[in-house]
C-alpha cells in the first residue's frame, strides 16, 4: 500500500511540473526573449517552400484559436497555435493488406504503440503488393508522434519514435504526427501527454461507446501553448 501511494504521488508530482511548464510558470520568462509569433512565421514560411518542391501537401486553413478556446493564460511572448500549423505530415495510416506467409514487412498498429515504448513484438506484416504502393511518407521516422486514434481501452495512447525504423508505416487506427523540422517535437509529445490532453481526452473524441475515435480533424485543431524555446529542437 505504501509503495502504491508513492507511486501515486510520483505521478501526482510529475503532472504537476509538466502543467507548470505548459503554462511557462516552472522558470522565470525573459522579457528579451524572441516572442513565438516570428518563429511561427519562419515555419509558416518553410511549409509554403516545402509545397512548392512538392514534398509535402498543402493543407486546408485552420480556423483562428478565439480568446474563448484558451484554457488558461500564458506568458505575453508565448502563442497559442493549433497543431495542424506545427506539422509537416499528420495523417492515420492506409487500412493494410496482411500477409500471414511472409514477415518481412512489419506494420504498426495499437498494439505496438505502448505507453513505455514503441514495439514490433505484436506487430502483425503486410503484403509485398501493399507495401510497395506505400508512398515514402507514409513510413515512420525518427522524432515521429504515434497516437492511437481507435478503440475502447487504446485511444489516446501515445509515444515518439526514438530509433530508426527501416520503412514501417502505421495501420489505419494509428495517427502519424511528423512536425516541421523547427519544432522541437519532444514538446508537442509532452503536451499530448499533460492532463491538460489526457485528463480531457473525451473531448476530442467522437463515436459510440463500443468504439471511441480520435479524429484527424480534432488533432489538427488541438490548441498548444507555444513559446520559441519549446519549439526550437
């Protein structure tokens, strides 16, 4: 019992500092420092560029964060953005082909999206066919955000890619969340894991009570608290 109730406090504790610096209140703010807004425009900037070379697509607008979306107050040199605006490439994976013969293409899948780690254990394999038509995009890098986006018991689990995987994709109840390469992406990952995220996770999801779905829409327009030194890797 009493190991139970320090783990809990542990937890308790590192929610606690995790909030703290969401809202830029763990560390004294420097007056002098470049606000977040010039940063968001050099990323604006550096998508635009990047869809002129055709390396990524170009995405809808998202709709301005109004004073009421604001959950709580930040610091003045600080922005609020949504996280559609910070991403290269946000987009669930393509329903899979499953080869039960051949393991030579592993897919990723909720399973293999823990909270302690990203495992091909349970991973189950798909097709040469299917995974030829794979555009390069599709498959894991390195700093990539994996969010389960499906399932009673599974939604909302997330974890970042901290190895190299040799061309794996996600499955279709998977969501792959790669950030323009100015944002730090450890920050949006410890954001997606803040109570701020999880404790409300039932805002963002739609669906029935048998099958609980985080939509891309919803991912797009989460709100982050944003500042030049939790953006810059």
């Amino acid at each position: 019992m009493k190991t139970n109730t320090l783990d809990f406090d542990a937890q308790a504790l590192r929610e606690r500092i995790l909030d703290l610096a969401m809202r830029g209140k763990l560390v004294p703010q420097d007056p002098n420092d470049e606000p977040a807004s010039v940063l968001l425009e050099k990323i604006k900037a550096e998508k635009e560029e990047l869809v002129k070379e055709k390396k990524i697509k170009k995405s809808k607008p998202l709709p301005a964060i109004t004073d009421d979306e604001k959950p709580f107050n930040i610091p003045d040199s600080w922005e609020w953005v949504r996280l559609g605006d910070l991403g290269n490439y946000i987009q669930r994976g393509r329903s899979p082909k499953y080869d039960r013969n051949n393991t030579t293409h592993p897919i990723i899948s909720q399973k293999c999206v823990q909270w302690d780690n990203i495992s091909l254990e349970h991973a189950k394999y798909i097709t040469e066919e299917f995974f030829e038509k794979l555009e390069e995009y599709r498959f894991v890098k390195k700093n990539d955000i994996l969010w389960n986006s499906t399932g009673t018991g599974t939604v909302g689990r997330l974890n970042i890619v901290k190895e190299d995987l040799n061309h794996v994709p996600v499955d279709s109840h998977v969501t792959l969340i790669r950030t323009n390469d100015q944002v730090f992406s450890d920050y949006v990952y410890y954001y997606l894991m803040s109570p701020q995220i999880q404790n409300n996770l039932g805002d963002f999801l739609t669906g029935t009570t048998k099958q609980k779905e985080l939509g891309l829409t919803n991912i797009l327009k989460l709100k982050l608290p944003t500042c030049k030194s939790g953006l810059v890797p």
